[in-house]
C-alpha cells in the first residue's frame, strides 16, 4: 500500500504490548495529510487507507484526530509508542505526538475503554460454557487477553494521563485468556471490578480535551500541503 503524506506511522497491537507469540500478525497504524486543494472539491479523498498482509492502517489527519478525540484505543496507541517501534517520523508527527495528552478527558477515556472491553465481553459471552473448538478456545482466549489489557491500560490512563502501551507482566495476560478460554464466566468479575475501579478512582484527565491545540495542529497540516506559488508542498 502506498499512501503519500504519512507523517506518522508505527507498529501497534500485541507486537506493541509485548502479548505476540510465533506467528502473531503485525500490525502498523498511521497518520497521513491529504493534499490540501484536494479536501475542497466535489469528491473528497479517502479517510482511511486499510491493507492485509500485512496489516497496516491509515487514517486522514482529521480522521485520527476525530477518533482519538473520542478515546479510541487502538487509535491512541500511535502517539504513545516506544521510540523503537515507529517506522516514520516527520516533523508534523513529532508534533501530534507533542500534544497527545490535548485529545485526553476523563469521561471519554473512561467510556471508550470501558467500552472496549464490553465488546470483547460480549464476545466471550457469546460463546457459551467453554465446549468448544480448539480454534474457538483460541480466538476467546485472545479476546480475553484483550479485555483485561483493555481494563489495565484504560485505567492507568485515567488515573496518571500516561498510556503505557508495553505490558509489564505479559503471561499474566495470557495465563487469564487461557482460564477464561476453559470458563468464560472468569471473565465477569475481572469486568465488574474495573468498573469498580473507574468509579473509585480519582481521574488527573481534565473534564474536556484540548480542541485548540489540535485545530492548531491540524490548520498547520493544511498549510504545509497547500501548494504555494504553483508548487505543492512536500
């Protein structure tokens, strides 16, 4: 997949929490700037760019800035990587990555990653009292893994406003997916008690993000790919 304009890109997902084991896809997510004159006419470029083999998403700069604003998880990660795990870095990325705690709010983040996890809940739920294929017991093992890392660094994010994307004890992780892959019902409580914890824990998150500092970074985006004096900017 070529996309022109990428200002920041990067491997995310199990990769990224340390949760990969042979075999293990590898994921990359990304930012990139439509051409300025472009978002003006009739047919407006494509938000977002998605490719298999490998896995690599892009998202339009207001796009990912959209979603982050909601508290997107997956899409949060890209600013909060380990250096080593970029793969581009331009200026305006470095910049995003400057005011990433400007997309933060307490409520957002708690709903998002609550949120998150309740999809992946609902899944295991789903599949009933543990009888069945090692394929399934696979792919619910994951899903739980997954909730509790979703629980887990929801609620460091809430409670410091850093997201600590690299999980200190990743086989407490995997050793959960795998009880919960025998029993789903093990799943519930680990839920409850992040809500719990949400509820009891006081936020360091302000009560709204910092739009002004985004729509800043977003108008310098704009100009740098408006063409100037007949010649687009690179």
């Amino acid at each position: 997949m070529t996309v022109p304009n990428v200002l920041l890109s990067g491997i995310v997902g199990s990769t990224a929490y340390g949760l990969a084991h042979a075999g293990s896809d590898i994921d990359r997510l990304g930012v990139f700037a439509a051409p300025t004159e472009l978002l003006h006419g009739l047919h407006p470029p494509k938000e977002s760019h998605v490719s298999s083999a490998p896995d690599h998403t892009l998202h339009e700069a207001v796009k990912w800035c959209r979603l982050a604003l909601g508290g997107n998880p997956t899409v949060m990660e890209l600013v909060w990587l380990p250096a080593e795990l970029y793969e581009v870095r331009t200026p305006l990325g470095d910049e995003l990555i400057g005011i990433r705690t400007s997309f933060l709010s307490a409520a957002r983040v708690r709903d998002a990653y609550l949120g998150y996890a309740g999809q992946q809940f609902r899944r295991l739920e789903a599949r009933g009292d543990g009888s069945f294929s090692a394929d399934t017991r696979k792919r619910t093992a994951k899903h739980a893994r997954h909730l509790k890392r979703l629980c887990h660094q929801g609620l460091g994010l809430y409670a410091t406003g850093r997201l600590a994307i690299r999980l200190e004890d990743p086989e407490e992780f995997h050793d959960f997916g795998e009880r919960v892959a025998a029993d789903p019902a093990v799943a519930l409580p680990l839920l409850r008690f992040y809500e719990d914890a949400f509820t009891e824990t006081r936020s360091v998150l302000p009560d709204r993000p910092d739009e002004a500092a985004i729509e800043a970074w977003l108008r310098r985006v704009r100009a740098h790919f408006y063409p100037t004096g007949g010649e687009r900017a690179s």
